[in-house]
C-alpha cells in the first residue's frame, strides 16, 4: 500500500472519530442512543465480519454468543455482585468457549458452507429454548438488573444515562476497529483469507487451517459476547427473545453485509446506514398505527442493496473517497 | 536405504501404494523411490493414477493400502499442513489460486511458514515472485492473471514454502514452448539449488529434456521405472501411451 | 384417556401434520435440490398459502378445500415470474448473499401480511372444523385427516411426475449435473423458474392445507422454514422419499415431545437431530454413502 493511501486512511479515522467525539454536544437524547445502538451494532458487525468476511465461515447464529455474553453478564452483576469490570471477562470467554466447542464440532466432522450455517443456527435456537424453560433466569418472563438509584457511579456500574453510554460504546466501538485492523494485517489475516478463498490449498501451504478456524471463531464469539454484555447494561432487562435465537443472528448480520464483508470500515458503515433507516421506519410504522412496515422496509432495503452491491456499499464510496485501492481485499 | 553419511538417499519412497473407490483402483500396488536431489518424472495416460498418487503422497488423500516414507519417515496419513511444515510442496492439475487477494498476499502465506513476521514474508514472497518472473504483477489480483502467469503463480506459491521435495501436477499444460521453457529454466535452477523434483507431466520435450528418471503409470500400475532413454524404449510404454500421445517437438 | 392412549394419539397427529410437513419440504427440497438455493423464505410461501386460504373462505363463503387450487395456481406462477425476473440472478451468488437476499424476501412478504391482514392470528371456522372420528382408541379430527390425505396424495403425483414426463426428468437432470444439462439444450433459465414455480406452489399448498387448522399471523413463517430446512437435512437433499419420511418423522416427534414435556420443547428434539444429522451424514438418511477421504 502507498504511503499517501495510508495517510489518507489514517487522517481519515481520525476525522471519522473526532466528529463523533463531538456529535452529542449538539445532539438530543433520542439521536445519541441511535446513534449508541449503531456502535453495538457495529461491534457485533466487526467480531462478525471477521469470521465470515476474512475466513468465510458462515456462521448464522451469532446470536448464541451474543445472548450467553448478556446473561453471563447479567447474572454475575446481580446474582453475584460482582463487578462489572470484571464480569466482562467471563462475557467474552463463555462464549469464546461454546464458539470453540461448535466451530470444534463442525470443523472436525468437516461440516461446511450451509450445513455449518444450519448447524449455527441449530444451537442458536436451542439455546434460545433452553433458556426460555430455566427459573434461574427467569424463563420468558424475563430477568432484570436492579433499576438505577440517584446514587449510581456509571464509572462502577456500567450503567447510565444515553451519553454515558454512547462513550463508552464509542470506546468499545474504536477498541475493536484497532483489533480488527491489527488481527488483519497480521499472519492472521493471511491465514484467515487463504482458508476463505481455498482452504485445501491453503492446507497444501502449510496453513493449519482447523487452528485458525478455530481461532478465529472463538475471537468473533468473545467480542460478540462483550457486546451482548454491553445490551444488558443499556437495557436492564433480558428476554431470551430479545437476544438469542435466529432472529436475532439475522439482524446483527445485516448490517456487515450491507456495509461490506472483507473490508475493515465495511460494518461500521452498514451500522450506520441500517440502524437509522431501522429505527425511521419503526417510528414511521408507529405513526401510521401500521404493524409491520418497518419490515417491509427492511426486507425491499436488504433486497435492493443485496442485488445492487452484493459486495456492500463501503467498497465503492472507498473507491469514490479515494480510501482504498481496489473493492475487497 | 542411506547414504554414505546415514542421510536417506530417496527423499521419497513410496512402497505398494494402492487406493480403491467404489468399483475402481485408481492405484493398485505401485511403488518406487525418489532420489535426492533428482528430477524425477511420472508419466501415464489419462487416468492413469497419477494425481491420485500425488494426493496420496501429499496428504489430502488417504491410501488404500500401501506405506510412503518421506526422507527415511514414514508419512502415510499425515495431514497436508503438516507435510508442508515437514518440507513438501505441491502444485495442482487445477489450478487453485487464492483469486481474491493479489498476487503477493498468495505467496506470502506460504512464507509465512518459515518466516516469523509478515515483513519479512512479504519480502521472501517478493524474491519468489523475482524468481518466476512475475515481480512486476505483485500486486495484480490472482484472478486477473493470464494463464501462464497463473502457472508461474501456482509454482510460486509452492516455492514460499522452501520445499525439499516440490511436486508439480502438469505444471506445463496448455502453455506455449517460449512459456514451458521459461519453467524448464526456473525448475533447473531450484534443482541446483538442491530441492528435489517430482514432477506429473503430458509434455513429453518437457520430460526429456529435464528428468533424470522417468515412472510410468497405465491402468493404476507401474509399467516401467528408469532413465528416460530406456523408458521410451520399452514396449509396453510405447503401446500404452507414447505411440498415441507423443508431443515431439 | 390413559396415557398410552394420549401417546397414540398424538403420534397419529404427527403423522398427519407430518405429512403437510413433508410437502413444504418437497418443495424445498426441489429448490435446494436442483438450484443449490438456500430459500430462506419458504416459511413465508407457507404463510401466504395459509393466508390465501382464508381469505378466500372470508370473502367468498366456499369450504377451504375450494382454496387449494387457487394457492397452488397463484404460488406456481408467482414463483415462475419471481425466479425469471429476479430469482435467476442469485443462483450464481454466494451463499452468504443468498442467504441475505431471501431473509430479505422473507422479511417484505411477512411486513406485507401484517400490513395487509394486520398482527391479529384469523382463523376459519367452518362446518367441517368441529367433526371428528372416532376409531378405536384414536380421535381423528376430520379436517387434519383431510388435509393430510390431500398432502400425500399431492406428494406422489408430484413424484410421479418428476420421474415420468419429460419436464419432469430435465428437472432431474438439472439437479444431477448442470453443465451437462445445458450442454444437452435444457434452457436453464427456464428450468429453473419451473423449479421455483414448483417449490413455491408446494409450500403455498401446504398453507392453504393448514389454514382450517391453525389460526395465521404474519409471524408464523419463520418455524416453518426452519422446520423445512430440518426435514431437508435429516432427510437428505436429493431425496424425495427423504423428505416424506423426514417430515413423518418429525411430525410425530415433535408430537410426542409435546405430549411428554411441553410443547416449547418441540423444537428441542428437532434441532438436536438436525445437529446429529449434519455432524453424522449431512446428505440425509437415504442419500448414498460419500466416497471417504
């Protein structure tokens, strides 16, 4: 890469960081939460993006490392008291741990492409059973963290109004662009991208691929198990509706795969796109009293784009801004 | 078999090497050796089990039966990865390029075996892709590549991995003489460097002007096994196969 | 009712709604079968059926059986039309893409049913909705047996057709080996198109087949496909008689799952099997063994 393109990047991030370090000065409440749910959203979209964009594992139920991190989390703060520092650990790790143990399974029994989206989907979904009949979380009924005091330190409990979280989730956000980039320019990345294009190949070079799969699965799952922390947090309240299962795996893929798989900016330009158009047409369909045209939207949305830039839109406006050298890499 | 300072003097022996499908044994009982250091070439029509062997030997196939002995060890079974790790480089009869990254970051995976850091890497793929002629295309997509350069890319990748022994699966195929010969030099010249050769090949000029032994395979079964000169000479080599498939230049 | 008697019963009803089961994933099967198409929204073609058949018994008065035709009749050609203008240009793509493209379809047709008949579950109540059989220990209720009989009965003359007429064996072959069917002059966009057609007509059948005996919402769809996609599995892809068997038996095991546990933990079983199934022998229970390593 030339040194004025990495320039361009760099100066470019900054900027792109910078503005949104500003925006909730001028910003209300409402924009600042839309705009938090894009930074989780883009996390999510991240930790996913590298599992399906860089090493081409399909893997359709991220939801199950997205939910498990939330409960985790969830469970050790109330139940247990522990700090919520501190719980994030075991919010990535659990996860990061089932990742390994499904990607083990399926990897072993060379179970590939749709079959191994099935199979996510699969443990997704009882996941999402198993939880919806265990008392100790609280089943369909939900389970709640303790509602905030006036005596609340965001600082220790994670927990706070919409600009304490739209820092922290910008934080969070940021943290995990730098990893990404890092983990991609990397022997990593290499390794990720030859399994995506061929994976026999890449064995015959001496890549070992069920390692890297491996890895790179149980990375995805931890950083998707953090964001899922991070939902409740924000949202207090747990349903396993609401964070497992595969409706949920379909919603946080859509954003990368608009934004763009195989690139770095990609899920964070489809958050920013998708999360928006989202919530305008759920108030739109709020308005007009008319259930479901938030999904009609949504589904034309993922259809047109899907058909038009099957590759995502970051790749050609990256082109446009002169920030990349050619689409995917 | 050892040599003089208790080194094997085969990189590779393959011994009763046999593998059946459903209704067909593609290889039924060959066997032969390898010598260091040599140019060795194995020949045979058309589903003749020649692939079949390299996969075999390469690892992505199992065997049948039959054992493979990779510089005095025995190999069989052991998984591609770790053959590459171990000094064993392949090409494929169908090409199979990494077509969404360039040129470069292809062969650069396969330096990344023996070197620590991706600069460094980067910088060995960089001589490789000198070595083959195409340093000038290093950042081209592989899949905007023509099919000689793709040739050379293929022989590349295999090339990263600093293999003792490289197999190259008709490497030569479909490319005009003033592109098979630029090969020829390329092999001759990893040869002096002290990497053994064993190559699958149809282009006959090719396998005489290059091999030192020449193994024959018809219907799955060694045919004939020695220097080239009295391998064309052999009866049974012309009736199954030269006398229809000669390429003479 | 003793509980064997309970047990009995409900493996009689999943067999019943086994076979409406096996329908839909006939038609997915044909899809994922000659197109290698991951229709995510099959579940959706399901809902529509079932939404046709009761608008037409709204609006109309005549018995949901009347119903049939008409679902079959629209979802075939809507599924040509939607294959040839749009369909066609994904089966090339990826399978991430599809995947994305027809959660897409999926999510438009279902936020058109909810804009159009509203969140609310409709149901039909007719004359035929309250008579049941009684035969030995079995209770049989007379519209699930009808539209089981007329699910099997669709099913056959499906296979036969398939197997038998010219179509229907360019079909086959499609599915079999696509190079050599164009080479052959099969128009493959027209082949598949009809496979669409087929597909689509299959899991808007099997809808207008259940409309009498469950109450639609627009949410419905998405247990559908997955369910589909199950059969499919544990039943093998390029297996017709796989995906009968299949959707038999997870009829009847989702069944007694309910009656023994709870019916939320129907699934439970079927999922466990589809992770069994792609972990053991993915191709399904009557595919051909796969040449080892």
């Amino acid at each position: 890469m030339s040194a004025a393109l990495a320039t361009r990047q760099t100066v470019a991030a900054i900027l792109f960081v910078g503005v949104l370090a500003v925006v909730p000065i001028i910003a209300d409440d409402y924009q600042i939460a839309v705009l938090a749910q894009v930074f989780l959203t883009a996390i999510v979209g991240i930790a996913w993006n590298l599992m399906m964009g860089y090493a081409g594992q399909l893997s359709l139920g991220h939801a199950l490392y997205f939910g498990v991190g939330a409960y985790v989390l969830a469970i050790l703060t109330e139940r247990y008291g522990v700090s919520p520092w501190l719980a994030m650990i075991p919010a990535a790790v659990v996860p990061g741990v089932f990742g390994i143990l499904i990607g083990a399974l399926g990897f072993r029994f060379s179970v590939r492409g749709v079959y191994f989206a099935l199979l996510t989907i699969a443990f997704a979904e009882m996941a999402r059973i198993g939880f919806e009949h265990w008392d100790y979380v609280g089943k369909n009924g939900g389970f709640f963290l303790s509602a905030l005091t006036s005596a609340n330190n965001p600082m220790r409990s994670l927990r706070g109004g919409a600009t304490f979280i739209y820092y922290a989730l910008l934080i969070c956000m940021v943290l995990t662009w730098s990893l990404s980039i890092v983990l991609v320019r990397s022997r990593l990345g290499y390794f990720w991208r030859a399994v995506r294009e061929d994976e026999d190949a890449a064995r015959a070079m001496g890549v070992k691929a069920l390692r890297h799969k491996l890895l790179v699965v149980a990375i995805s799952a931890a950083i998707t198990g953090i964001a899922g922390a991070w939902f409740a947090l924000i949202n207090g309240s747990l349903f396993p509706d609401s964070v497992l299962g595969m409706r949920i795996s379909i919603d946080l893929i859509v954003a990368p795969v608009v934004g763009g798989l195989g690139t770095l900016f990609g899920p964070i330009f489809g958050a920013l796109l998708v999360v928006p158009v989202n919530e305008f047409t759920r108030s739109l369909s709020q308005s007009f009293s008319i259930n479901g045209l938030n999904l009609l939207f949504y589904g034309v949305l993922l259809m047109v784009i899907v058909k038009i830039a099957p590759h995502g839109c970051w790749p050609a406006i990256a082109g446009w801004l002169r920030l990349s050298k050619h689409g995917r890499s | 078999m050892t040599g003089p300072i208790g080194e094997p003097a085969n990189v590779l022996e393959v011994r009763s090497l046999t593998r059946r499908f459903t209704g067909l044994v593609a290889v039924n009982n060959v066997t032969f050796e390898v010598p260091k250091g040599s140019i060795t070439a194995l020949i045979g029509p058309n589903g003749a089990g020649k692939t079949t062997c390299f996969s075999m030997i390469s690892g992505a196939m199992r065997p049948s039966a039959g054992e493979i002995i990779y510089d005095g060890r025995n190999i069989t079974g052991l998984k591609p990865e770790e053959l590459c790790a171990l000094g064993m480089a392949r090409t494929f009869q169908i090409m199979r390029p990494l077509s969404g990254m360039t040129a470069i970051d292809n062969v650069t995976v396969g330096a990344l075996l023996h070197n620590p850091s991706v600069r460094l890497a980067r910088g060995a793929a960089f001589d490789v892709l000198a070595r083959v002629g195409l340093a000038e295309k290093a950042e081209m997509p592989a899949a905007m590549l023509t099919l000689p350069d793709r040739k050379m890319l293929e022989l590349a990748k295999a090339l990263s991995t600093a293999p003792r022994l490289l197999m190259l699966d008709e490497v030569m195929a479909a490319l005009r003489p003033v592109d098979s010969d630029r090969i020829v030099e390329v092999l001759r010249q990893i040869r002096n460097d002290g990497v053994t050769i064993l190559l699958i090949e149809h282009v006959m000029r090719v396998v005489m002007a290059l091999a030192e032994k020449v193994i024959v395979l018809h219907h799955g079964e060694k045919i004939a096994d020695g220097e080239p000169a009295a391998v064309v000479s052999d009866r049974r080599v012309i009736e199954s196969y030269l006398g229809r498939k000669a390429k003479a230049v | 009712m003793s509980v064997f008697d309970l047990y009995a019963n409900a493996v009689l009803n999943g067999l019943m709604i086994g076979a409406i089961y096996a329908l839909i994933a006939t038609g997915l099967n044909i899809i994922f079968g000659v197109m290698r198409v991951v229709n995510f929204a099959h579940g959706e073609m399901v809902v529509i059926g079932m939404y046709i058949g009761f608008a037409v018994w709204k609006f109309s008065g005549l018995p949901p059986l009347a119903a049939v035709p008409i679902a079959t009749l629209v979802m075939f050609m809507a599924g040509y039309l939607f294959q040839r203008a749009i369909g066609n240009d994904f089966v090339d793509q990826p399978q991430h893409i599809q995947f994305v493209f027809y959660i897409g379809l999926g999510l438009t047709i279902t936020g058109l049913h909810a804009v159009i008949f509203g969140p609310d579950p409709r149901g039909i109540q007719d004359a035929m909705s309250f008579v049941s059989y009684r035969i030995g220990i079995f209770r049989v209720d007379a519209s699930r047996l009808n539209a089981a009989a007329a699910a099997l009965i669709i099913i056959f003359g499906l296979w036969a057709w398939l197997r038998y007429s010219l179509t229907g064996k360019s079909l086959h072959a499609a599915g079999e080996n696509l190079t050599g069917g164009k080479v052959i002059g099969i128009r493959i966009s027209h082949v598949f198109a009809l496979t669409a057609a087929i597909g689509m007509a299959c899991a808007g059948t099997a809808g207008a087949l259940i409309a009498p005996l469950y109450d639609v919402t627009p949410y419905l769809a998405y247990e559908f496909t997955l369910t589909a996609f199950i059969i499919v599995i544990v039943g093998g892809l390029a297996s017709l008689p796989g995906a009968l068997v299949g959707g038999l038996l997870i009829g009847v095991s989702e069944a007694l799952a309910a009656a023994i546990v709870s019916p939320s933990a129907k699934s439970f079983i079927s999922y466990s099997l589809l992770i069994v199934m792609l972990l053991i022998k993915p191709d399904g229970l009557f595919s051909p063994r796969r040449t080892s390593r």
